[in-house]
C-alpha cells in the first residue's frame, strides 16, 4: 500500500499555535501526518532504498532515501526536520531503520516525539 503525504497544508501558525481554528483537531491530524510520514520512512523508504544499495547498510543522505519514493517530506507537520536513524545510532527497540519526528513542541527526544519504533 502507498500512502502519500503532504503536510504542507497543516503547518501551525506558530504565532498562535493554532492550525486552522480547530486546534485540538488540529493538532491530533498533525500527529497522525506525523506518524504517518515516520513509517513510510522506515517502512517503505528505507526498504525500498535497502534493495537498491545491497552493498550498504545506510543511507548516505535524506535525499538519497528518499529518492524513489514520491511524497514524503523532510520536515514533519509542525516544520520541523524529520531525524532518522540506522546502524550503530538505531535507538533500543528499532530494527534496521527509524524515524522520528519532535512533535508539537519542536524538540527530540522529549515526551510528545512521534517515532516509527516503539
């Protein structure tokens, strides 16, 4: 299954921190683009960039994972760049790949991080 995702059209009005009038209906569209966006990286990207480069275990570059899997963007709903990990930096419970977005409040590693591992 693909699923294509565009998140352009849900970014917050950082002023405010409201995305379209609904902010809480808002917010919780923002977190399943985000979720979204991080397993069609690991899940799909990474998979498909996998079986084009046999001979290496991780991408060289975003763009490089990127590169034959249309609609996925570098930078998760709220603006931010998507982190991703693979090799020695996977963290515990991620196999292979990860991807992780920092969520509404812009920061890794904190409490609201929406991460394609469990």
């Amino acid at each position: 299954m693909v699923v294509a995702l565009s998140v352009a059209g849900c970014k917050d009005d950082k002023a405010t921190g409201q995305g379209g009038g609904r902010p809480a209906a808002a917010s919780k569209d923002k977190e399943t683009l985000a979720l979204l966006l991080v397993k069609k990286l690991a899940f799909e990207a990474y998979p498909t960039w996998a079986m084009k480069h046999p001979e290496s275990a991780c991408p060289a570059s975003f763009a490089d994972l990127i590169a034959d899997v249309p609609g996925i963007e570098q930078k998760d709903p709220w603006g931010n760049e998507v982190k991703t990990f693979c090799g020695a930096d996977l963290p515990p419970g991620a196999v292979g790949f990860a991807a992780q977005s920092a969520g509404p409040d812009g920061k890794h590693d904190t409490a609201d991080d929406v991460r394609s591992w469990k």
